[in-house]
C-alpha cells in the first residue's frame, strides 16, 4: 500500500547525466501518493545533456511524473540553472503541471517560499562556462565514485562519497554553503516567511535559523546524485526523507516476512505432530 503525502519536494534530479540515481528514485516514488509535487529545480540536465545517453529508467521518472499528475496529484515545476533554458517558458500551465521561476504556497496559515537558490551562485551568475565546466567534471567525478563503490561493496566495505569528502574538506565549500543559507535565511525573514526551500547545493537540511530581525525555517531538499534526499510535508510537520534509511527499512522487512513465516509454519506443525 502506498504512503500518502500531501507535498513533496525533489531537487537536483540531473536526469540524462550518470551521476542521477534514477531507479532509486523510482522506488520512491513508487512508494508514495503525494498531493502536491513541486520539483525544485535541475529536473532534467539540460547543461550536460547527451544525444546517445537517457537510460529508460530516466525516461521512467518522466513517465511516473506525468502518471502522478493524470491521477490528480499537481505538480509545479521551479526552473533551475542546469534546466535554466525552460525558463522562456515560465508561468506555462497544462493540466496538472505548471512552470514557474519561483513559488509562494500557503501551507496551513504559513507563508512558504520555494526557489532553486542558483541565483545566489556567483559562478553560474558572472562566470556559467566555468560553473559548466565544472558540472561536466562533477559528473566524471560521480561516475569514478560509482565505480569505487562497486568494488567496496563486493569487498564488504561501506559507500563512500568523494564528492562529499571534498566538499567538507575544501574551507570555501563549506563557506560557500554556510554563506548561501544565511542569504536566503536573511531575505526570507525580511519578507516575512515561516519557510524557505531551496536546491542547488547538494546539502540536504533543515534547520531554525534565527537572526536580529526573526526566524524561519530553512529547508534544503538535498539532490539525486550522492545525498539521494526529499522533503515531506504531511499533517502540518516536515521531514526529510533520506533513501537510505528507507532502502535499509523495506530489506529488513523483506528478510523478516519469509522468516516469520517459516516460524509460524514450524510451530503450527509442531503441535500438529504433538496433537497426533
């Protein structure tokens, strides 16, 4: 049975690229019936799109989404920097799906506000070839990492993320993030909203941030290459949704179902035996 959800929020898909995660997203949202799903930003990767690479499963996500939405669940997509050229296409409405630069939801007397966050990026504002180069680089860089961790897991090691190892280690990442959340914190109680919600920097979160003029509630839906993250909203709380924490979850389950049942029938013929 599917889990009902009144609102999602999916960031930093990367679809058509080898870094995305799709078959792992696929279970999750074959896992669900949300309401409201707001894809927030670099859905589809429009920057390092390639003729000869869009895997089925892909296709799949594309295909799931628009089933969601034939099925009465609304969608809003919110343009990204990697998908920036949809943008032309902005406020674009059919049926349940809807393109929109950014988003203002009241959820349940709370003022939320949902955008990318690209447009605190200095390099993709004054410098994209160089943020495109290194996207491309990212990419090769997730690409090494999945195969690294193919032969941790046969060796019986656990994954291990490159990219998140140089990114805590690198002093201007971790400015880079801290300086992104305290800017869009900062507006966000300026303008007088309970929530902000963004993408872009891979770094799933959710957190109070409070300054001299109030507070709000920051929230970052992570991304589908490394973190594997979403955020839910449902009965008036929100929570982030970590694919690994739910992977581990649904194998346990699994592995439990055929040994109770092998349990039950091992009792119940015992006392059948002891009955005769």
């Amino acid at each position: 049975m599917k889990r009902s959800v009144d609102l999602i929020v999916l960031s930093d898909i990367h679809l058509g690229t080898f870094g995305c995660h799709a078959q792992e997203l696929l279970n999750y949202l074959n896992s669900i019936q949300p309401k409201k799903i707001i894809l927030n930003g670099d859905i589809i990767d429009i920057w390092q799109f390639r003729k000869n690479y869009f895997p089925k499963t892909h296709l799949e996500i594309i295909k799931t989404l628009i089933e969601f939405s034939m099925s009465g669940s609304e969608i809003v997509y919110i343009t990204g920097n990697h998908d920036e050229m949809l943008r032309k296409l902005s406020d674009f409405e059919i049926g349940n799906i809807k393109l929109v630069d950014k988003l203002i939801l009241d959820l349940d007397g709370k003022k939320a506000w949902f955008f990318h966050g690209d447009v605190f990026d200095i390099s993709v504002q004054n410098a994209k070839w160089i943020a495109k180069l290194g996207g491309w680089g990212y990419d090769f860089l997730i690409l090494g990492n999945r195969s690294l961790n193919f032969f941790l897991m046969k060796l019986g090691k656990e994954k291990y993320s490159l990219s998140k190892k140089i990114k805590n280690s690198v002093k201007k990442a971790v400015k880079f993030v801290d300086d992104f959340e305290k800017t869009a914190t900062d507006l966000a109680i300026e303008n007088g909203y309970h929530y902000v919600i963004c993408g872009h920097i891979h770094q799933p979160q959710i957190s109070r941030k409070v300054n001299k003029n109030g507070t709000c509630l920051y929230l970052n839906s992570g991304d589908w290459v490394e973190n594997l993250t979403a955020l839910e909203y449902h009965n008036k709380r929100w929570e982030l949704f970590h694919y690994s924490k739910f992977e581990k979850d649904s194998k346990e389950s699994s592995s439990n179902g055929p040994v109770d049942f092998i349990s039950a029938f091992a009792v119940f013929s015992s006392k059948n035996m002891k009955s005769g």
